[in-house]
C-alpha cells in the first residue's frame, strides 16, 4: 500500500520526468488521508511520525546522489579525465539506492503495524486517489 | 529535513517544513536524480556543438554522441516511470509482497546504473573527439 506512494517517493518520475515535486504532493496526500482515516490521536501520531522517517529517508537519498552528480558534473568538466574516474563517482549510487530500499521496507512495516487492518485498508485505498 | 520530527498534529510536520523552507517540502526541493542532471546539462550542449567544432565531421560524431547520451537517460526514466505505474496499479488490486517491491526498486535503480555506465563511455568518446580547447569551450556552455 504505502509502497506504491513510497516507491513514487523515491523516483518522483512522471511523464515529464524527474519531478521531485510529486514527493511533496504525495507527502502531503497521504497526511491529509491519515488524518482523516485514523481518529486514535495515539496511533495517528505514530502514523505522521512514520511518514516524518519516510519522507526524511527520502531527502537523504537524493542528497546521497546528489553527491553522485556532483562528482559526475565536476568530471564532465574536466578533458582529463579516466573511466576510473568516473566508477569511482558512481561506485556510491548503488549503496545509495540499496540503503534507501531497506530504509523504505523497514517503516512500511512499521506504518503497517502502527495501524488497525481497516485503518490501514483505508489509506491503502486513499493512497491511490 | 532539518531539526527534530514534528509529531502530534498531523500536518504540523508539513507546515513546520513549508515555514521553514527545508529541503523536501519548503521551496527548495529534494536534488533531481544523476540522470536527469546529465540529460539537461548534454541537451544545452547539442545544439550547439556545430558552432564549437568547425570541422563538420567531428562535429557530426560528437553530436550524435550527445543525443545518445540525452537517449541513455530518457530510457533510464521510462523504466523507472513504468516500474513506478506497475507498482501502483498491483498495489491497487492487493497487496504488494516485500520481494515484488524489492524487484521493482531494483530494476529502477539498474536502469539508472546501467544508463550511467553507458554514459561513461560516450564522455570518454567525446574527449576522443575533441581538442582541449573544443572540450574547454563547449563546458563554457550552461
């Protein structure tokens, strides 16, 4: 459920490609549906808190490649350059997307069991609208 | 997202960080992915190669090297924007197993990958290609 809208976090990629404003849509989508799915102030927080960690794990993410695409801009400017060079830049990008990956997994679990199965149901079909 | 979790109401979070400007919900959003910087900083180059390098030829090659490159990384985002609609029409119908959204994260991040060393090989081509002070004034172009 909350993976679909997670996995959007991670590529942000639509028709128009990278837009990395969908994140933010989508963040702010699935807020407004915790609060009006979940009524128990208690497990609400823990939801919001949840997707607090998820939207984090997904600025992290991108500032990890950024650093990739720093490093591959600094190149592209460069004559001089080897393709060693350049692997040692992209060496960082899979770490980057397996970290992320687990990181994502982990506090779809925790979203999951923070939830009733009918609360969770209810974003679920929320998520998708 | 700088500073501490905002938790209770729920959307103090999203207003803590639209008041604030950080990084992913304020004005500045999250940094775009290595291959949509690469694709926009070689279409600025495209069109204008043919005024960089005189010799017609060497220009062609170099343009087309570019254009493969711009290719490279529009593939890399179709891929990633079909796993991304296959993920949400499967999440739609069921739910999605841990090792299905595992599969799915990998091929987006493979496609990305792949795209980058590809495009390794295209630069180191383009270098062949070109003068240093071809290269020097082409990297003169934002």
């Amino acid at each position: 459920m909350l993976w679909a809208a997670l996995s959007a976090f991670i590529m942000s990629i639509t028709g128009k490609g990278d837009d990395t404003f969908v994140f933010r849509k989508t963040l702010e989508h699935l807020r407004k549906t915790v609060a009006a799915e979940v009524h128990d102030p208690g497990r609400r927080q823990k939801a919001n808190a949840t997707l607090d960690r998820a939207a984090a794990a997904f600025v992290r993410h991108r500032q990890r490649l950024d650093k990739v695409s720093k490093c591959l801009e600094r190149l592209d400017r460069t004559y001089a350059v080897s393709a060693l060079d350049y692997q040692l830049c992209i060496a960082d990008a899979r770490p980057a997307w397996n970290a992320t990956t687990e990181e994502l997994v982990r506090l779809d679990k925790e979203f999951e069991r923070e939830l009733t199965p009918a609360e969770y149901a209810a974003i679920r079909r929320g998520a998708r609208r | 997202m700088g500073g501490a979790p905002m938790r209770g109401h729920p959307l103090r979070a999203l207003i803590f960080c639209l008041a604030a400007g950080a990084v992913g919900c304020g004005k500045e959003l999250p940094p775009r992915l290595p291959s949509t910087a690469i694709h926009d900083r070689t279409a600025s180059r495209v069109a204008l190669v043919d005024f960089v390098i005189s010799d017609r030829e060497r220009a062609s090659k170099v343009r087309t090297l570019y254009r493969q490159i711009e290719e490279l990384m529009r593939e890399a985002h179709r891929v990633q924007t079909s796993e991304s609609k296959q993920q949400a029409q499967l999440s739609a119908g069921r739910l999605v197993s841990e090792s299905e959204t595992r599969a799915s994260l990998a091929l987006s991040r493979d496609a990305e990958l792949t795209a980058l060393e590809r495009y390794v090989c295209l630069e180191l081509a383009i270098r062949a290609l070109t003068t240093p002070e071809e290269f020097a004034r082409l990297d003169a172009i934002k």
